[in-house]
C-alpha cells in the first residue's frame, strides 16, 4: 500500500492500521496523534509501504527495544521504509550495531564529556549573546534564522570541529536538505555533506594534529585496522546531523512554548537555579528526535505480538516522553518533576553521544533568552511548519519582544 493520491484523515483506523510516519497531518498533529496511539494501540501494525511495518507508542516498549540490539538491529536498516544507501558510506556509529558499534562511539564519546564541554561555556554564552545583539534592538526576529540555527552551528563549528565558520550557513542547509526524508534533497544533502567533510579531513591532515575529534577520528583504530576515509566521512556526518538540526529544532520549539507559556521563563527569571530541570522538561515535551527505526534479526515479540525476522519497527522517542504510565502529568511543563527518564536523546547503545554540548547549548540559550527578551510574542499570523518528521524542527518562528540594547553598551 502507497500514500499516494489526497490526504488521508486522521482516524482510529489509521492510527491502528494506516500509521504514515511521512504524512504532513501527523506533523501538524503529533503529539494528540501518538496519544490517541497510546491509548488504542501502542503497538500497532502499519499497512503503510510496501512492506508495512511496526509503530511503537509507548515508553515501556521502546526503552525494550531500544536496549535490546540483539533483536532490534541498526544496520539492517534505520529508517522506515528502507532504502538502501546510494552510497556505501554509513552514517556511523548508528548505522552499524555491537560490538562495533562500540569502538566507533568510544572514540567519539570521550570529546564529548561533560569536562570536555565545560571549558567551551564562556565562549558559547558570548556567542549566545552576540547573536541576540544582531536583532534584540528591532524588537523582532525570525528565531529559527537569526538564533537557533546558528548557534549550534557555529558552537560546533569553533570549538568541537575547528571548520571554518564561513562554510557554516552553506553545511546548515545540506544538513537540513539530509533530515528530510524521502525526499531527492535528502541523497543531494547527504552527499553535499560527505563532500565537505572530505575536504576538511583533507585540510585537516596537512594541517598537523589540534587534539580535537576530528582528529581522534582520523587516528582512530578499528577492529586493530586503521579507520577507512569512508568510515572517517561517516562518522563526522553523524556528528554533524546530531550537532546543527537537532539542537536547533529543540530551540525553536522553546521559543514557541515561551511565547504561549510566557509563565515558564517568568518562573526562571525568579528562580534561574532551575535552568537545568527546565532544559529536561523542554527536551521531554519538544525533543526534535522524535523517532528512528530498528529490523528485526530474528523473529521475536512485542508486548505479545508477533514480530518477523526482517520486518522493520519504528520507535516515537516523542511518544514514549509523554506516556502517563512514566510521567505524571505528562503534557505540562514541569521543572520540579522528581523523576525525568526521558528519551529526547534516544536510549540504549545508540544514545546521542553529543547530549552534553546539547544541554550546554539549551541552558545558556535559555539563561540570556530570559534576561534578555521580554515580552515575547509570535508574529500575527504566523503558520509554523516542521519540515521532516524524524527531526521535527519548524522552519521558522517569527516573533516579536520588547527592543533592548546590545551587551556591548
């Protein structure tokens, strides 16, 4: 069964048996949708594709399968519905599954510690600040544009890649072109990508050694064989599709939040010692890592239904982060939440390596968004569209404040 021809309401029966990951009303609708999921059907199957394929709803299920890469594969395929690469580069390390797996998330997880990260936060919040000197004295801004694109961007770019900046605005474009999924531009960005990166490894090798990650890639031994410029390209890519959308789409979802919810950053402009519980409670209810999919190696079982070798499952991380069943109270934004297991950053082996700089990004964002915007509103008539459904990051949030003054006066 295709998806061809008009749209498709959003019914219990397409819930339960015509679930459309890539359909436009599910990204307008995420979040009642999966709950009406939960609710009927947490694990469903889809007749959606050629093959169809699972969709799982709830934080029990997923946080199973996730953990479980015996059963639940990565390297037979990622998304849903497979395409085989055009290419046989692999985004690493979450293209392949343990043992190896492994040796390629070691050598990139120990630039990415939470003491590696913490030398990068005076520089990061001079960043946060010099972009918000680029709009606060217009007392309007396009957000997505003009703040949470570039930071992470350049932050990455500066102090855990040392590329240069001027390719920034070009590489953002190719990594958003790469998370649209079923798209051409999606094997367009891809490629783009695989081409710079090529350029900087090569740069970056005549250059001499700066200690970074870009350099423990290259040195990097694997299986006791040295990395293969495939597997080199590989892994940057990840690091670059983790680093730029994903932290700004949860930017951008904040920044909608704040202007409906104007009560939260008044919350933490009295108390900023809460900064880091609302930064979980933002990742929980907006995470724009919303699902991924797994294969089945063997035939198996979900919550009592049967599962066939080599039928694929996609798991909602969005879904699973609103399920009364973990979280009391689950839609509203809680920042004293006791217990806050969420899976914005996935779970298991494959769990984001860079969810340290992410939190470091998010809490300074949020730090100076709230001492420095006030006011804040979205633009009249404003209509916010999220351009993919894995990341679901909006293309644009046009919103308006009180003017201020830059932090250089």
């Amino acid at each position: 069964m295709g998806t061809n021809g008009p749209a498709r309401p959003i019914t219990d029966e397409w819930v339960s048996q015509h679930f459309d990951h890539l359909s436009p009303e599910l990204a307008r609708d995420l979040h009642p949708t999966l709950a009406r999921a939960r609710s009927l059907c947490p694990v469903a199957r889809s007749d959606v594709y050629e093959d169809g394929f699972w969709v799982l709803t709830r934080y029990e299920d997923i946080l199973r399968v996730a953990q479980d890469w015996q059963a639940f594969s990565s390297e037979l395929g990622i998304t849903v519905p497979y395409q085989p690469p055009s290419t046989p580069m692999k985004i690493l390390p979450v293209a392949v599954d343990p043992p190896l797996q492994r040796e390629f998330k070691r050598l990139v997880n120990a630039h990415f510690t939470p003491a590696k990260v913490a030398p990068w936060e005076p520089r990061t919040r001079a960043l946060v600040n010099r972009l918000i000197d680029g709009f606060i004295e217009r007392g309007e801004c396009d957000f997505m544009t003009e703040f949470a694109r570039p930071l992470p961007g350049r932050a990455f770019f500066e102090m855990a890649l040392h590329a240069p900046e001027d390719d920034l605005a070009q590489v953002n474009d190719w990594a958003t072109m790469a998370s649209l999924p079923q798209s051409e531009k999606q094997q367009e960005g891809l490629m783009k990508l695989a081409g710079w990166i090529y350029q900087l490894i090569e740069k970056r090798k005549a250059e001499g050694p700066r200690g970074d990650v870009v350099d423990a890639v290259l040195a990097a031994e694997i299986e006791g064989r040295p990395i293969t410029m495939q597997e080199a390209i590989g892994t940057i890519h990840l690091l670059i599709l983790g680093g730029l959308e994903t932290t700004a789409g949860v930017l951008g979802a904040a920044m909608m939040r704040f202007c409906s919810q104007p009560e939260i950053l008044e919350r933490i402009r009295e108390r900023p010692e809460l900064i880091p519980e609302a930064v979980e409670e933002l990742l929980r209810l907006d995470g724009s890592f919303i699902c991924i999919g797994r294969t089945a190696r063997h035939d198996t079982e979900i919550d009592g239904r049967p599962v066939k070798e080599g039928e694929r499952v996609i798991m909602y991380w969005a879904s699973a982060n609103r399920d009364a069943a973990e979280f009391d109270d689950p839609d509203t934004f809680d920042p004293a939440r006791e217990r806050n297991r969420h899976m914005a950053f996935g779970a298991g082996p494959h769990r984001c390596v860079g969810s340290n700089l992410a939190r470091m990004n998010l809490r300074i964002a949020i730090d100076e968004i709230a001492k420095r915007l006030r006011d804040l509103k979205l633009q009249p008539g404003a209509d916010i569209d999220f351009h993919s459904t894995f990341n679901r990051a909006p293309l644009s949030v046009p919103i308006t404040f009180t003017p201020g003054k830059p932090a250089s006066d």
